[in-house]
C-alpha cells in the first residue's frame, strides 16, 4: 500500500507539472521531465531535470513543495493528517500502514504521534521560513523572498534539495552567509535524525534518560558530521563553513554551495559514503540510516573483540544485525545495478560522475556534478527507479518475499571457508 501511494502522488504529480497552468509560457515540459521532478520530490531527493524556477509558475512550484512535503512527512501519515482534519475516525488499517511508514513497533498511540509530527513539522518550518525570510529579504522584494523562504524551509526540513533561486546556482550565490547556512543546516539536522528522536529529545531532555535508539542515531549522526566536516576541509579548498554544509547536506539533503562538480574524487568519494549512509530511521531522509551502520560496525567490531554487539550498556538482538546486513546487501547492490546500467547508457560520462548521480539518487540526496539534466531517457529513467528504490529502501520491495512464511523443510548443515 505504501509503495502504490507513492507510485500514484508520483504520477499525478507528473499530470499536475504537465498543466498549462504549472509551465511558464516561454518554456517546455516534457512528460519524461515532469515525471522526473514529481519523483524527485516526492522521494525528498533535489536531483532536477530541468531548472524549477524557470520551468515552472508559481502554481508548479506549489505544486512541487506540496509533493516535497507529502513525500517528506510520508504518504500515509499525510493521509491521516487529513482523515483528522475532517473530523473522521482513523482506523486500524490507516494506523498500521503510518505504523510502518513512520517505522515504529506498535500502533498504541499512532493518532498522538501523527499530530504530534504534523505540529513539529509546521513549528520547525515555520522558524526556517522567519530565518530564512532574513537573508532573502535582503535581495528581493517581499512577496518573492516570502515564497522563496517557505519553499526553502519546505525543501531543507524534508531533506529535498530543490531551489527556486533560477540558473541552476542552488545555494551557491550564499555561501559565505552564515544566517542561511546555519538555518539550512538545522532544519536538514532536525528533519534527518527522525521525529521519534526529536519527541524523545523533547521529553527526556537528558541524553542519559533517551532510548538506545535515540542514542545511536544522535552519537552516530555526530561523529559522521564531524568526520565528514574534516575530510572535506582536507580534500577541497572550501571554508570550514562550506565543509560543514555539505556533510550536513550530503546526508540526503542536497543543498550545496559551492559546485560539486569542481569538486576533487576523494572529495566526490566523501560525499558518495555520507550519502549511502544518509539519515535516521523514521526521518525525511534516505540512505541505509545511521542505525544500519552503527549495527554494521558493531556486529564487525564483535569479530575482532569477541564482544556482544552494543553500546550505552544494551545488547543489540541478532535478528537486527541480520536485517542490516540485508539492507546494506540490497542497497549496494540496488547502486551497483543502477551505475551499470548508466555506464552502458551514458559513456561519456566518468565513472565517479555516474556512481555520484546513482548513490545521489539512492540516497534521496539531490547533489550532483551537474550532468542530471543532460543525461538521455533511458538515463533519467534509471535515475528515477533509483529514487523510488531508495525512498521506499530495497527491503521494502522485497517485502513481498522476505514475508513469506518460512519453508517447512530445513536441510543439513554444512561449512564453507569465508574470507
């Protein structure tokens, strides 16, 4: 059900850019076009085809942040918000499905938590708009530096790198605007730890009352962002500033402020692993998620340590560990798959250029060295199954036989060396 709800916003997002009334009259859409900017809005990734400002009226670009924001908050908990809204009754069907979008354990309290997301939602975009608001004023005049700030603050906490600034420039022209970086940076933080996080966060108040859960994503998410911030500074000639925003934003954001394609391979090489890794379990973001690999590397580091795999005093359960080795299996071989395919499609491409644009893709990321909108329909097909792939992840798809009840008939066991 969750993979036809986003099957279905996707398509009639297509139908909606397609409109009259959504293309500027001086530019073209094309339907390979706007079922590309549909998917990438609605999987929260920024990769973009053609340029959103000068494609698209005030209407298309409404259009795209209310697909950025039903794509960020998920299908089914936006379907719920309105089921509440209208006053009706939320049943157990609905709850299940916001159960297993939002990746929780039970339905107990599904209806509270919808609106308790749905509150954080409107209060954290509603600061990134009177932030952003700041910096944009100062520029243009006020209804446009309004739209632009909603849209921004829209596109940041959803972790969706879209921009209505024109030319393709991003976020480049304020890259020394410490107002905006820092504002873009928190509402990418916010949006990408996951609201279970945040409503822990927000309840505790002490990192030694939060869950395990809450935990690991915010010690994980800290060490990548700093790790991240100091092999950027060393490989690209950026500020500190600049090294810091684009290890916040490679963890599914999108947004950059310098060109990525001037950026070196160990520095395109960086931001290939951040993306993979992406955001936190229940967030805006994609990825494998921060707790995939933490799981990954302490179920290694149990190997060479002989120790139960854990932290913060928790074991963590071997069936976890198994499912993060699948996920990580599945997501590298979803990249693998899609890098092929456009080394074939699109030789005159380095093969950095491609792994970027795939793992960018996989990752609901949005960066790219700038080849998107040159690459052939087959090209922007493959980049789009990506997304979808990567916004539902490769565990979801292949729910329909990992659910499958387990055969009645077990073989004799028997070694086989490894490594």
């Amino acid at each position: 059900m969750i993979a036809l709800g986003f099957a279905l916003v996707i398509l009639i997002g297509a139908g909606l850019l397609l409109l009259p009334v959504s293309v500027r009259p001086d530019a073209e859409v094309s339907f390979i076009d706007a079922l590309f900017t549909s998917t990438s809005a609605v999987c929260v990734t920024g990769l973009i085809a053609i340029d959103t400002a000068e494609h698209f009226t005030f209407f298309g670009q409404a259009v795209v942040a209310g697909l950025i924001q039903i794509g960020g908050l998920g299908v089914s908990s936006v379907g719920v918000g309105l089921i509440l809204a209208a006053g009706g009754r939320v049943g157990f069907k609905e709850r299940l499905l916001v159960k297993d979008a939002l990746n929780v354990d039970s339905v107990a309290g599904m209806v509270r938590l919808v609106k308790a997301v749905l509150l954080m939602t409107l209060c954290f975009e509603g600061a990134g708009v009177v932030l952003s608001f700041i910096t944009f004023i100062q520029d243009y005049p006020f209804g446009q530096a309004l739209w632009i700030s909603i849209f921004h603050s829209v596109a940041a906490f959803n972790n969706s790198g879209f921009d209505i600034l024109g030319g393709l420039r991003n976020l480049i022209p304020y890259q020394a605007d410490v107002l905006l970086n820092l504002t873009t940076c928190g509402l990418i933080i916010c949006g990408g730890i996951g609201f279970l996080v945040m409503l822990d966060v927000l309840r505790c108040r002490s990192f030694r009352k939060l869950t395990l859960h809450s935990k690991v994503v915010l010690t994980t998410t800290g060490v990548l962002l700093a790790v991240g911030t100091l092999l950027l500074k060393a490989t690209e000639d950026i500020t500190w500033l600049g090294a810091f925003f684009h290890s916040v934003s490679a963890r599914t954001a999108g947004f950059s402020t310098y060109p990525i394609g001037s950026f070196t391979n160990a520095g395109l090489f960086v931001l290939v692993i951040l993306m993979f890794i992406g955001a936190s379990p229940g967030s805006t973001g994609g990825g494998i998620k921060t707790t995939t690999f933490f799981a990954l590397m302490q179920e290694a580091r149990t190997v060479f340590s002989k120790r139960l795999p854990g932290a913060f005093h928790r074991t963590l359960p071997q069936e976890m560990l198994r499912k993060s080795s699948v996920i990580a299996l599945l997501s590298a071989l979803v990249v693998f798959i899609g890098t092929f395919l456009l080394c074939i499609l699109e030789p005159e491409y380095d093969f950095i250029q491609l792994l970027f644009e795939v793992v960018s893709a996989f990752g609901t990321v949005g960066l790219s060295t700038g080849i998107t909108p040159d690459l052939s329909v087959a090209g922007k097909l493959v980049i789009i199954l990506t997304m979808y792939t990567g916004r539902l992840g490769a565990f979801t798809l292949l729910s329909v036989w990992i659910n499958r009840p387990e055969p009645s008939v077990r073989y004799t066991e028997e070694q086989i060396m490894i490594g």
